[in-house]
C-alpha cells in the first residue's frame, strides 16, 4: 500500500493510505484509535465502482510513523490532504467518522477549494467538559488497563438494537480482539485521544462552502446528537440527518452508513 511523506509537527510522518477505484475522488477519514482499513472496508467496497477512493490512516494509527509527541488538528488534516494529491486527486468528496468527521469537517473550512462535499459522522463542534471526562480516561486506561478500555469502549460505542442482539461469545471475541489492538498501540491511542479533548472548529465552521451532510446516531453516548445539532446551527446550509444505532456506526451498521453517504453523493453530483 502506498505511502506519503508529510510535514507534521516535529518533523515528518510517513502516512500510509489505501486507494481503490476509479472516478471523481472520494477522501475517507477514520476514528480515534482504528485505521482505515476498519472503517471503511465495507464503504470502500461499494463505492470503489463509482469513484477514486483514498483512506489515509492519520497520525498515531498504527500503519502511519510519525515523531511522536502532541497530534493538533493541522497534523491531522495535512495527511489528508497529502494523501489525496499522492493518489492524483485534484478535488474530492471527503467523509469522515468521529475523530475523522473534525478532521473531515476541518479539512472542508480550510481548504474549500478542494473539498466538493462533506459527509460527517458524530462529529462535534468543541470538545465540552464530559468528553474531556471521557478523553482523560481513556487516556489513563490505554497506560493502564487495556483490557478496561477495550469493555469501556464496547459499552459505550454500540446502539441499543447491537446490546441487545449480542450474546456472551460474541463480547468476548469482540472484547479480546479489540485488546489486544489497544495493548500494541496504546500509545497512539492516547495522542489521539488527547488531540479528541482539544478540538475546537468554532472559528472553522462559517468558512465551509461544500454542501454538507451531518450524521447524528440516536443512541451515540461518546459524542452525543446535542454535538451534531450544534455542528447543524454553525455550518452554513448543513443538512442534519438523524439515525439509529450508536456511535460505532460504521461497525454495527456498515450498511446504513454506506447508503446515507452514497445518497449525499448522488444529490451533490
């Protein structure tokens, strides 16, 4: 898989990406803590007929190399941007997923010119004292207990309906799985975690031109609907879209994410 190199805060980050297909372009930007490959596999899979699709795995993640240290918003946009020049993108629709919807989102304000539309999944606006909360213990449990994180994420990220229809086999493959992806990348998760509790695009928002879709799972605990209301009120003309499930969207309903980003991309053309 293709790499490009990017300047970043304390020198440069080699930031892997996958690429696939053929059309207009189509800049995928995942969560904290996952990569592209986890997000987007699904998505990728059925858009990749239709367009150029580019997934950089952003700083922290564990197929990217950087120098360590604080990740700000621009450390995480740069990539983006570099990785869809790399791939021989001069515009794109970009998409992004919680942590990948403010990097989608900053993206769009900060360089309008190459953004054709802007696709965000529980995003927020400025991270308020519950998810400062929320990002120092994740924080603590990634140097601590890995295994905690992995159950505190899992009860935290999935809707009523997955809670619902999950037996015990299937917590604890997914708690096993998803530990032993934290224990070996513990420390990226952390940065990112960190850079999660000092987003602020308030300044950001009124810059955005591209028509903008908004995507707020009802039962999103991590980054809750109030967040993505917010998001509505500030960018001009966004469209907010209310759906079910949590906030582990792209995982428990890889399906419904698919078809509400595909629709957006057939009303903007």
């Amino acid at each position: 898989m293709p790499y490009v190199d990017v300047a970043v805060s304390g020198g440069i980050s080699k930031t892997h990406y996958l690429v696939a297909g053929s059309g207009p372009g189509l800049v995928l930007v995942h969560g904290t803590g996952a990569t592209a490959a986890a997000n987007w596999t699904p998505l990728m899979e059925a858009l990749a007929d239709r367009f150029t699709i580019v997934a950089p795995d952003l700083p922290g993640s564990p197929e990217t190399t950087d120098p360590g240290g604080p990740i700000t918003l621009d450390d995480m946009v740069a990539p983006v941007v570099a990785a869809a020049r790399d791939a021989g993108l001069d515009r794109f629709h970009v998409v992004g997923h919680s942590l990948g919807a403010v990097v989608a989102t900053a993206t769009a304000a900060l360089h309008p010119g190459l953004v054709n539309s802007l696709t965000a999944h529980a995003g927020w606006v400025k991270a308020d004292a519950y998810m400062r909360y929320q990002f120092d213990h994740w924080q603590h449990l990634a140097a601590t207990d890995p295994a905690a994180l992995a159950r505190t994420i899992i009860l935290f990220a999935l809707g009523k309906d997955t809670l619902r229809d999950w037996d015990d086999a299937t917590f604890d493959e997914v708690t096993a799985a998803l530990t032993e992806q934290l224990t070996t990348g513990a420390d990226g998760f952390a940065r990112q975690s960190a850079a999660d509790a000092a987003v602020d695009l308030t300044d950001l928002l009124p810059r955005i031109t591209a028509p903008t879709l908004l995507i707020s799972s009802a039962d999103d605990r991590m980054v809750p609907p109030h967040h993505q209301h917010d998001l509505a009120e500030r960018i001009p003309h966004a469209r907010l879209l209310r759906v079910p499930g949590g906030h582990g969207l792209p995982a428990e309903n890889p399906d419904l994410l698919t078809a509400k980003v595909a629709e957006h991309l057939a009303e903007v053309g």
